[in-house]
C-alpha cells in the first residue's frame, strides 16, 4: 500500500530533476509531454485503486440494524446505557419520537441530539428546531432535558427567535419517555 501512495511522487520527483538537468536538450523536450501523461495518468491509477474496498454483499446494504439497543450496548448485554453513559432506552426513545425532524447531529456517547429547522407543513410562517440531552443512565423523567427553539417570519421574510407555547417542550419530553418506557417493556424490562 506504501509502494502505491510513494510510486507517483517518486515518478514525479523524477521528472522534476530530469526537467532541471536536461531542460536544454532537444530529446529531452519531445519527451518530456508523454512522461508528464504518463506521471498524471500513475497517480489518477494510484488514486483509483484506493477506492476499492473489496466484494461488497448488496443485501446487507439494505437490511435495517439497531445499533442503539444492539451493539452499542455495555459490556453486561443486560444493562439499559449506551457505552457513553446514558440511558439506550431514552435515547432510542427520543431518536424514535424525534424522527419526523430533519436531524443535525446526534451523539449516542454524549446523549445529545440536535435537530435543524423543521417547518410544519400546514404553517410556512414558523419553524422549530429542538435539542435534546439526556443526562442520566436510568430511565427518569429528570433523566431528559429537551429545549425547544421557534423561530416566526417577519413581512421581510427574516426569522425571528419567539417562544414557543410553555408547555411544548414538556409534551415532546412526555412522548418520549412513554416511548423510552415502551422499548424497554418491549425488550424484557419491568
């Protein structure tokens, strides 16, 4: 692999030297075109070939997996947290409960999902966009923060920040606890 990277800057410090010594020479100039094609076309071939990754099997390119509750489990397999200390059950819940959203960022380790800005479709005048950090390792109502931001649109077609409805942000929370609870039922827990 090192061979592949190393061969096209060897080719092309080559030249380079060859350009310098030999630039007066009248064989050197007719030659100098079909190696300079040739250095271009050795780094494009060596830059191609790093893009191949193997057989790829298509069937698993399609097949949904739940990492969340699967794989990014403790080391117990029995526990409800993520490796990064938060609680599987609240963070799938508010994956699940937050998906109508586009997603901006989500961080299992940390417990952080942010959403980007979403326009209900029966209001163009307004927009939303949450964050959401669940902060515990048991499944708890004080275990979730979630902060809901609401943005109107002026005459001029500029955003402006205005508070949502108060109890907005305690709905969602409440919606994804019930679903927290919910995976959790499902996956054998009490």
């Amino acid at each position: 692999m090192i061979g592949l990277g190393t061969a096209p800057v060897g080719l092309f410090m080559s030249y380079l030297s060859l350009n310098l010594v030999h630039r007066s020479t009248g064989m050197w100039c007719a030659l100098r075109r079909p190696l300079v094609v040739s250095c271009m076309a050795a780094v494009a071939v060596a830059g191609l070939a790093g893009c191949s990754g193997g057989a790829r099997d298509p069937s698993s390119l399609t097949l949904p997996r739940n990492h969340l509750l699967g794989v990014d489990r403790g080391a117990q397999g029995g526990n409800d947290q993520l490796r990064g200390g938060v609680n599987a059950y609240l963070w799938r819940g508010a994956i699940d409960t937050l998906s109508f959203m586009p997603m901006a960022s989500a961080d299992a380790q940390g417990g952080v999902i942010l959403t980007d800005w979403y326009q209900p479709p029966g209001a163009q005048d307004e927009r939303f966009k949450i964050a959401t950090y669940i902060l515990d390792r048991r499944l708890r109502s004080d275990a979730i923060r979630l902060t809901v931001f609401r943005q109107t649109r002026l005459n001029k077609g500029e955003w402006q920040d205005t508070p949502p409805v108060a109890s907005t942000a305690a709905d969602i929370t409440a919606r994804i606890l019930e679903r927290a609870r919910q995976l959790r039922a499902e996956n054998g827990g009490k």
